[in-house]
C-alpha cells in the first residue's frame, strides 16, 4: 500500500531549497513560529525523496544518551540498543530535531561532527565512530520569537545549518490550506483566517505565541465535523492561547462577532 502524500502548500521555493540541500549534504535549520507547516514540510519532503524520516520532538530533558543509545539489561547480559539518531547515521534517514533549542547542551556538542565535513558521529559510550551513510541528512527546527529570552541557539551552532524562515501564510493560502486539509466550506474558511489574522496582530495582548494555521485547522476540523461554530472557535483557537479569563473573553467575544 503506497502511503498517501502529506498535504503541503508550498509558500515560497522552500522544496527546490530543500531538495538542493539534501543533494549537496547541507544540514537544515527551519525557523519559524509554531504552527507554521515545519514539521509538516519535512513529512512532505521525505515523502518526495522516498526517504525515511525520524522525529524527534526535543524537550528539556531530551539528552544526547536518548539520541544516541545506551546500554540496557536483557536477561542476563548487558546489551547496547541504538537511539534514533545512530539508526538514522546508519540506514541514511532523515532525522529532524523539533525545537532543537530546547535540547540539553550534550546534543549541540553531539551532533557537531555530523554537521560539518566530517559527516560522522562519535558514541563516546561504544568508543566508536560511525560514517554517516550517504542518504542521511539532519534537519531542525526552533521558534526565535519563542525563545527569545529563554533558550537561544548559540550563533556558532547556527552557522553549522543553512537557514529556512517559515511565517504564516498570506489569506489566500491559508484559506486554500484550511479547504484542502479539512474540506470546510469556503465561506467559513475565509472568516476563520480573517479571525486568526486580527488575533496575531493585537500585540496589546501580551500573548507569547498567537494563532497558528494549525489552530485554524482545528477549527476548521470541529466546524466541519458539525460543532458550532462559535464552540468550535472557542475551544480549538482562543482556549490553546492563554489562561488569563480576561483575555479569554475579550477573545471568545471577538470569535463570535467574526464566525
């Protein structure tokens, strides 16, 4: 059974960059807000390449032991089990690191060696270096407004990447993606995008991330599916932004006005 294609809208030349990267060896950095269409780029470029692709998705405690492997008990030995990042090096994956600031230092210092001319990846555990195969490629993601203040990317890691920027889309695209992935009418779509473009820009709000094409999705989704449609902007786009009830209603009141 042929998987189906992931559905992407491209927005600029962000296939033919990536194709050009991964033909030339050229580790990937996508930049951009969440839900913004990253991870589902790289879903949709594998599946263009014919290629297999691991995700991570990295958090605060995610190491470089949990990337590269470790040692388990089995019985009455100790074994070695590969992590994801020593399986991509060796069947020539692709692996994407998702919010790759948010990591532990360890994997920065990890995946250097693989981000350079070298192309390897050293298991200081095994004692060993591993030659990437020659299908492999690292991508990653972090959000900058996100971690602005918080978790940087050094610059000397930066510039181990060649850079991709996601934003999100004009109206007329974002309209035409809520159509193809969720088939809600086209009517509902427009004013759903129409909602998420005067949310992102009440930056009187204080919100630290703002509504994404994801959340419009998900609107789209419940509305399609039969939840009305004020319910429906409610729990998918205003309840996922804040906790502050004040903010909630201001936010509620504009949804109703606006679907």
């Amino acid at each position: 059974m042929t998987p189906t294609t992931p559905y992407y809208h491209a927005i600029g030349k962000e296939e033919e960059i990536f194709s050009h990267a991964y033909s030339n060896k050229i580790p990937l950095l996508l930049k951009g807000p969440t839900g913004t269409g990253k991870s589902r780029f790289i879903e949709y470029m594998a599946h263009q390449l014919d290629k297999k692709l691991i995700t991570i998705a990295c958090h605060e405690e995610t190491s470089s032991t949990d990337l590269i492997g470790r040692f388990i008990i089995k019985g009455a030995e100790t074994v070695w089990v590969d992590g994801p990042m020593t399986l991509a090096v060796k069947q020539g994956a692709i692996i994407y690191l998702d919010e790759i600031a948010e990591a532990r230092p360890d994997v920065i210092v990890a995946i250097h060696s693989l981000t350079d001319h070298r192309r390897e990846l050293f298991i200081d555990k095994l004692g060993i270096t591993i030659k990437a195969h020659e299908d492999f490629m690292l991508v990653a993601s972090f959000n900058p407004g996100y971690q602005r203040g918080f978790k940087e990317l050094k610059p000397s890691t930066k510039q181990r990447f060649s850079a991709l920027s996601f934003d999100y889309p004009e109206a007329k695209q974002e309209i035409e993606i809520l159509i193809n992935e969720t088939k809600v009418d086209a009517d509902n779509a427009k004013k759903l995008v129409a909602i998420g473009t005067k949310i992102r820009n009440l930056t009187e709000l204080g919100l630290t991330e703002t509504v994404s094409t994801r959340l419009l999705v998900n609107a789209a989704t419940l509305i399609n599916s039969g939840l009305p449609k004020r319910l429906s902007t409610h729990i998918a786009i205003v309840e996922p932004l804040t906790d502050d009830l004040q903010t909630i209603q201001s936010l509620k009141d504009l949804c109703d006005l606006m679907i």
